[in-house]
C-alpha cells in the first residue's frame, strides 16, 4: 500500500484516535537481510532489495490471504476476550 493511500484512509480520524496497523518498510526488509540473510558478510547497498524485488514482497504479501486471516482471528480474538472480561466483571459484582 502506498503512503498516499494510507493518508487518504485516516485523514478523517482525529489525533487521538488509536488504530492498529502492520507495517514493514523497505528499511525493514534490507536490515533482516543485512542481519539474518547475509549475515556476516560484508555490507554494500547494493544489496538491499531492488524497487521490483520490494514490490514483490509487498504484493505477494497483501495477496497471501493466511496473513489477512491470521490478523482477523487475532483481532477476533482479543476483541471477544475483552467482553468476556467485561461480562465475568459483571457477574462477579452481581454476586456480592
């Protein structure tokens, strides 16, 4: 996703309005291979990840529907703990 669209999708949410979001970067990306790929070799810019190679990895992952399901269920997940905590706190106080 580009910047810009990022942009257009939040400039109507307030400052203090909190959102979740999964962000990697093209920096990110060339310090996991500085780090874990190539690690101990000698380090150039020309090995970092080309704009083809980067848009791949973008695209590849915005198609991979296992990491979109793996967010929903997380989210699903939490958002359902937080009411049953909710709910367990009312039934705790009913019973005083």
């Amino acid at each position: 996703m580009k910047v810009g669209q990022i942009r257009t999708n939040i400039e109507q949410l307030s400052d203090d309005v909190e959102i979740f979001i999964a962000w990697y970067d093209e920096a990110e990306a060339n310090e996991h291979i500085q780090n874990n790929v190539l690690e101990g070799q000698e380090w150039d810019d020309s090995k970092n990840l080309t704009i083809d190679e980067w848009q791949s990895v973008i695209k590849k992952m915005s198609d991979d529907d296992s990491i979109w399901q793996q967010l929903n269920e997380g989210f699903v997940y939490y958002v359902e703990q937080v009411i049953e905590k909710r709910e367990k706190g009312k039934e705790d106080d009913n019973s005083k």
